[in-house]
C-alpha cells in the first residue's frame, strides 16, 4: 500500500465516523493544486543535468499552505501529495492557521557537489516562485535539504518578490531565523513521548526507549528523553544499529557521531540490525527515520508497550490494525511529529512582524501547543472510544471541514 492510499484510508475511516458525504470527502481530499516542473542545470564538468521537481498544494481552507521540501531519488508525485495531505490534517491537529503542501526534486544529494546544490535549489525556485510566498505557500527543510537550502530559496525568491524573509521557514538563525527550530521537532516528540507515558500510568524516569533513525529528529528526541531520565536502550542510523540494555550515554553517542558520522561501534555497545531493533522490548518505540517501517509482517512480533511515531508515515495501515488488536497505543505522526511546523510557524510570525523570540519563548510556546493538541487529541480518543490515530484525524478534519464549510465554496 502506498503512502497516498494509507492517508486515504485513515481520512475515509474518520470521514465516515463524522458522517462526510462523499462529495465533501472528495472535496477535501482533492489537492488544489499540483505542479511538476523541469529544473535543468549546469554540472560542475560542464555538461546538462534534468531533474524533476514537485510542488502539491492541498487545502487552504484554514489559511497559507505549508510544508516542506525534500531532495531525495526516491521522491513521486505520489509521495509528495500523500506527504501535502499529511500535512494538511496535521498543521489543524496543532491549530496553525495553515492548509498543507509539500515539495521535492528527485535527486541524490550525495552525488551533488555544494555549488550544483545550490544551483539546482536556485533553479527549482525559479521554477515555483510565483507560486510560494508568505500569503501563499511557505516552504521548510525536509528529507535532503537543511537550513543552507532554505537561505538559498530566500534570497532567490527575493530577487523576484524582493526583501521577505517570511517566504519561507527554517532558515538559519543568523539569516531571520527562529531560536530553536533545528530541536523542534525532536523536542516535540520527546515532550509528547513523557506526556504519553504520564497518562499511561507509567514513569519516564527509567522507561526503555528504542529509537529506530539517529537524524536530525532522532538525536534530539534521544537528548530530551534522556534529561527527563529515560533510559535509551538502542538507537539505529541508515549503516546499523547498537543496544545497551542498561541504557546508552547520550552525551558520549553524540559526540560520537558528530565525529564518526554513524553509530556503529561506539564503545560499549553491541552491533544490532533494523529489524531486530524494531522487535527489541521495551516501553516505548519511536520510529524516526523513513516511512513504512512497521508492516504486518513485523506487526505480530512488536514487543513495545507504545509507539511513537516520529517519522511520517511508519506504519502500515495493516500494522496499525495489528496495533490496535494487541492494545498497543500508537502517537500518530500527524501530532507526534508536529513540532517542526509549530516552530515553522512561531518564525513566521516573528518574520512578518520583524521581532525576534528568545529561546524560552520560543520552547514555552511549543511546550503549550503540543501539549493542548495532546491532551484535545486524548479527550476525543476517550469520548469516542477510538485509538490516538483516529482521534487525531476526526479533531484535524474537523477543523479544515468546518473552515471549508465557513468559507464557502
């Protein structure tokens, strides 16, 4: 099952619940707006290079659409409008006053020297600026692309729309970015993963966490968790795994890494594989990394009391029923993951009002969105008797039906 079919069949299931017609739910699952372009440039030896960039806008009932933009060689059009519907229900599950896009160029950002990255960033905004703007579609980092990126499609986009730092999100601080945007999503996670875990009577002091990714996401969440006292059992990157029962030492592992570029190897631990790290027992699993991880043939043999879902789409809608039917609650991404568009957002409106946030407003701010989605997601999940997922999409949904509905047609 694809992306897209997965987001499809979670919308329909929450659709149904809130007794959507079929028209409505054509209405809003149909994007708005989908855009592929060509964006060829010059190599370094001299010769012509073809890629192939996207830009899906979905939903703008609820305001500006938002959303990231990935470089990766396994990037569709059926990813990125799975990823733009996403993101749709997910910047209403945190009440931003956004509707969902997302973009990406298929390439391998590997094989691309820092100048051609920069030449096909400034290429592709050529391509789509008149499309993107602070009232219309604000990009933000993703899969492949960082906060150098996104200064690159600033100042290109500027040279057509002139000095707005607002076009686009997660910029580096030095260039009109926010305090804290690079922790965010991280911190989210980890906020929502102790929250979680609160309600689910169990203590965050000693919890046993396997966090499958060592990214961007995956190192700030192993940081958070480990100052709130959480033991950090195993941890995995695109090269392999490594386990400590008794608990990683953070601080070391990421010094480690800033060095290494991986966490094989580190000293005191012991070599695991992805999937046995996946089937590993613990209190709580956290997915950080690429989608479609947890499947139903691994489903079966999960041995986590609970699953966070740090990175988009993890888990199988099959998997997710499995979940379901052993009692094994799943944070849904849609909320989970939601930091990094909060923060997104918070520099936004620092950007349009042209007034830096410190650092503790900034974390206070995230702290009480994330923890009132929570607890709003909770309360509908105890109401109507269904799991976090669905909760998620009926709270998410509703929000952008009713504005649809408001707004008129």
């Amino acid at each position: 099952m694809s992306g897209r079919e997965a987001t499809d069949r979670y919308f329909h299931e929450a659709a149904d619940m809130m007794g959507l017609s079929a028209n409505m739910q054509k209405l809003l699952l149909t994007p708005e707006r989908e855009v592929q372009v060509q964006v060829a440039m010059e190599m370094d030896n001299g010769e012509i290079a073809t890629y192939i960039g996207f830009r899906i806008q979905h939903n703008k009932a609820r305001g500006p659409l938002k959303g990231g933009l990935r470089y990766h060689h396994e990037v569709d059009e059926d990813e990125v409008l799975a990823l733009a519907t996403l993101m749709t229900w997910k910047t209403a599950v945190v009440n931003l006053p956004y509707g969902g896009a997302k973009g990406g160029v298929q390439v391998d950002v590997r094989k691309l020297s820092a100048g051609e990255l920069e030449r096909l960033t400034r290429r592709f905004v050529d391509e789509i600026h008149d499309i993107i703007g602070p009232d219309k579609d604000i990009p933000a980092p993703d899969m492949g692309t960082n906060a150098q990126v996104m200064a690159w499609i600033m100042n290109q986009y500027q040279k057509y729309h002139g000095f707005n730092p607002a076009c686009v999100t997660g910029k580096p601080v030095e260039l009109h970015g926010a305090e804290g945007r690079e922790e965010a999503t991280g911190r989210g996670v980890g906020l929502l993963t102790t929250t979680l875990l609160e309600k689910l009577k169990m203590n965050v002091q000693g919890a046993r966490i396997v966090l499958q990714g060592f990214g961007n996401v995956g190192t700030f969440t192993a940081r958070y968790l480990h100052d709130q006292g959480a033991r950090i059992i195993a941890v995995s990157d695109a090269f392999g795994g490594i386990r400590n029962e008794a608990g990683l030492d953070i601080p070391s592992l990421l010094e480690y890494v800033a060095t290494q570029g991986t966490v094989k190897e580190f000293p005191g631990s012991e070599l695991i594989s992805n999937e046995e790290l996946l089937l590993l027992e613990c209190d709580v699993l956290i997915p950080a990394a690429v989608g479609g991880v947890l499947t139903k043939e691994n489903a079966p043999y999960i041995r986590a009391k609970t699953i966070v879902e740090a990175a988009n789409n993890p888990t199988h809608p099959a998997a997710d029923d499995i979940f379901k039917e052993r009692g094994i609650p799943v944070l849904p991404d849609i909320l989970a993951n939601a930091g990094g568009v909060t923060v997104s957002y918070f520099e936004w409106v620092q950007n349009r009002q042209h007034f830096r946030w410190d650092l503790k407003r900034v974390r206070e701010e995230l702290d009480k969105r994330m923890l009132d989605s929570f607890h709003r997601t909770w309360d509908m999940a105890t109401t109507k008797k269904v799991n976090l997922r669905l909760a998620a999409y009926l709270l998410g949904i509703g929000r952008v039906g009713h504005a649809t509905a408001l707004g008129g047609i």
